[in-house]
C-alpha cells in the first residue's frame, strides 16, 4: 500500500495527528480514535498495522506497552505533491476574494 | 480569509476545499467567464492569462494561454464534461502531453452567503498520480521536518 492509499482513509489520518502530539501506546490510539470513529479495536488494530506495514509509524516495546511514533518521510512524500497545488491554488484563491469582493460592491449600485 | 485545505482522498485523487464570502451565483461566475478568470486563476506571482476561452456547457471546449513577464508562455486545455449552475461542473484538464488529463469535480455549496467549493482532481491512473508526485517530490525538496504539523493539521480536514 502507497502513502496515498494509506492518507486516503480518515482514521487513518486520525491517528497519525494524534501522534504528531508525540509518542502514544496502542491502547491510548485505541480508546480514543475507536470512541471517535465508534469502531472496534480489531478494527483500529488493523489502521495501526497499515500505518506501522507503511513505514508511517514506528513502534517500540516499553514494557507491556508498545508505543507508538509517526515517521515523518513518507508523510512527506505526499506533502511534497499536495504543495504544488496548495501554492497555485492558494494564491488563486486569495485573488478570487479580491474579484468576488469587486463583483458584490457593483452589484450594489 | 479563509482556509484552503488539500487532502488526498484515494489513491488517485486530491480534493480542496476552500470557502468565499459571496453567493455562489457569483463564485460560479467568477470561476467560468473569461471576464474573471484573467483576474485571478494566474499561478505565481509575474503571470498574466492573455487567452482565456471557455465554451461552458457540456462537451465545450476550454483554453488559457499564461504568460510571465519574460515572455515564457504556458497553454492549459480541456473539455467541460458536466455544466450544472451554479452547483456543479465536471472538466477534464491537461497541459498536454506528456502530462496526464485530469478531471476536476467542482462543487458549489452556499450557506448563509458563504459559498463552499469543493474541488476534487482526479488522475487516470496511480501511473500519472506518480508522475505528478515525482515533479512536486522535485520542486519540494526543501520542505522540512518542521512542517509536519502542519501536514497533519491539513491530512487530518
């Protein structure tokens, strides 16, 4: 599975927000994104699989704990893509509010 | 001003949201005729659209032709697919080859005087989606660890 395959799903995305905050054991990712997403821990266990399968997380022993950490390199990878259109459209659009502004100001006359 | 927020939502495809301040009669307007695409639907900074044609009805023909200020031009084309104003249109997009069409889904929502676009592009293949990440891999080298916040912030919408 690609960095776009595993991005497309939105617990997924879930997740790997939850871990920008830092390092998290599976059972805290799985009481919070299950309660959020009302989805089982089998399921949820299977997103963290994908992720870990990906190279999106890391994962370490810590105790009876397995923690885990997000991996930024495959993150930006997609990044990289997304910004080509986030800086022409991004410009675009902030010009369009300029046009939609002058357009409602002379329909106002 | 409001938030643009890119995120991929399949394998092939890309979606961006982005609301306005105006009824969407006019953001659809603005976002077909060629009186206002010339004011805005312009890139970087230091390019002009000096062609802009768009036959806006199902199966008519569209072009821009941009131009920097050193003379460089750049010439984009398609074809509408769907026309349904001021709700929805579908349009195919290339710059020719060896870049991959695209088709693009806007969609127009309004609530409260603010227009909602959603704009969803689509690639025929993982083959083009690849091709398109290999140049943005190239011309994004620089980003840093730093921004992955960020990144996450914007995957997360």
């Amino acid at each position: 599975m690609n960095a776009f395959d595993v991005l497309g799903d939105p617990v997924r995305r879930r997740i790997l927000e939850l871990l920008a905050g830092g390092e998290r054991p599976a059972g805290d990712i799985v009481a919070t994104v299950g309660g959020e997403f009302g989805i089982s821990q089998p399921a949820v266990s299977q997103h963290l699989r994908v992720l870990r399968d990906s190279g999106f997380t890391t994962v370490r022993p810590d105790g009876a704990r397995r923690l885990y950490a997000v991996e930024a390199a495959p993150l930006r990878e997609v990044d990289a893509w997304i910004e080509q259109f986030r800086q022409t459209w991004g410009k675009n659009f902030d010009r369009l509010d300029q046009v939609l502004a002058g357009m409602k100001r002379k329909g106002k006359r | 001003m409001s938030t643009l927020t890119m995120t991929p939502i399949s394998d092939t495809e890309i979606r961006a949201t982005r609301s306005f301040d105006a009824p969407r009669e006019l953001v659809w307007e603005a976002m077909t005729s060629p009186t206002y695409l010339p004011q805005w639907m312009l890139g970087p900074d230091g390019w002009t659209m000096p062609v802009c044609e768009a036959d806006v009805r199902p199966g008519g023909a569209w072009r821009y032709v941009w131009r920097k200020d050193d003379g460089t031009e750049m010439e984009m084309r398609g074809s509408y697919l769907e026309v349904d104003p001021p709700e929805r249109f579908v349009a195919t997009e290339s710059w020719g080859e060896p870049w991959p069409e695209t088709v693009n889904t806007g969609v127009l929502t309004e609530a409260g005087g603010v227009t909602t676009l959603t704009l969803t592009i689509r690639y025929p293949s993982t083959e083009a989606r690849d091709a398109a990440a290999a140049t943005g891999m190239e011309s994004g080298a620089a980003i840093s660890y730093d921004r992955l916040d960020a990144v996450l912030a914007r995957a997360s919408t």
